[in-house]
C-alpha cells in the first residue's frame, strides 16, 4: 500500500487500495479484502491523508456464541511533514516526521493498526439477540425452552412437600 510522493503536485489526490489481510499481517478470522480509500491533500508544508477502511471479520456473538461475519468501517487521518517543528502542531498519534529523500510513503501499518483498534471487543449477532438459556443452553433465537418454571434445584420441591404436609395434616 504505497504512495509515490516524490515529485506529486499540490493539491488534492485520491487512492484507493484492495489488500488482503494475510498482505497487511492481520491475525486469522480477518478473511475479505481490506478496501481502503484514501483521499491526500499535498501542501507545501503537509501531506494530509484521510483514510476510510472496510472490511469484515469472522466472530463470535458473545450473547448466544453464534459465529457471524461482522462488517467493519472506519476512518483515520495522518499528517505527513518535512519538519518537526510542524510536528508539534498536531496530535501525535496523526503525524509521522519523514525524512527528507522520501518519495514514498507505506501506509500498511497504519492501516493494519487501524483496523486493529477499530475492531470492538464485544460482538453481538443483532440486538435483540435473545443469548443462550444459562439452564439448558438452548439458543433462545431459536425458540423459547421449557426452562421457565422449572426449579433452579430440589430445595423449592422439598418446601413444597413440607407445605402439603402441613395443609394435609391441618385438613
Ligand atoms: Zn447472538
Ligand atoms: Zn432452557
């Protein structure tokens, strides 16, 4: 995923990239093309890139365990200077300091950390996902079980007995 910057004109340049996740070293359960367009405005003093990513990722609801492909879209931007001074102008995270024989820049690591941190950490299928029953394990997307009245354990069936006993004996 380069861009030759070396000798680009001023003004506003767009990109677009189609990387496979095995290319860009992203870990397993990455499986479709990375999309990534990209949008770089050369000034005298800047590169400003803008970036939207997409992809998708195979995962696993964490309410009812069902694996589903999870589709991922983002954006991030970064600033490219010639001079650190320029640097200190915006947030660290968004600007690289290059060298002055660049005619090159490579944007697979920020893209791939890019997609990395957008990546949530909680997944789940739709929102109403109705999850597993925690008795029978039922997935209750599925249709509802007959856990609903039974008992936890056999505590409640032996008050019961002690209650029919009582109501016995005061008949
Ligand atoms: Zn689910
Ligand atoms: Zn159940």
């Amino acid at each position: 995923m380069r861009i030759q910057v070396g000798g680009l004109s001023e003004g506003v340049h767009e990109y677009s990239f189609r990387t496979t996740p095995a290319e860009l070293g992203l870990p397993p359960g990455f499986r479709d093309e990375v999309e990534t367009n990209v949008t770089l405005e050369k000034t005298s003093r800047q590169l400003f890139l803008r970036a939207t990513v997409s992809t998708t990722a195979d995962v696993e609801c964490d309410r009812c365990v069902t694996p589903f492909r999870e589709p991922l879209g983002f954006g991030y931007q970064m600033h490219y200077v010639w001079e650190e001074s320029e640097a200190e102008r915006v947030d660290p995270s968004e600007v690289q300091v290059l060298s002055p024989g660049t005619t090159m820049i490579d944007l697979s690591d920020d893209v791939r950390q890019s997609v990395l941190l957008a990546f949530p950490l909680k997944h789940v299928c739709r929102e109403d996902c109705r999850g597993l029953c925690p008795r029978c394990g039922r997935n209750l997307n599925e249709g509802s079980c007959d856990c609903k009245d039974v008992p936890v354990d056999g505590r409640w069936d032996k008050l019961k007995e002690l209650q029919n006993n009582k109501s016995n004996q005061a008949g």
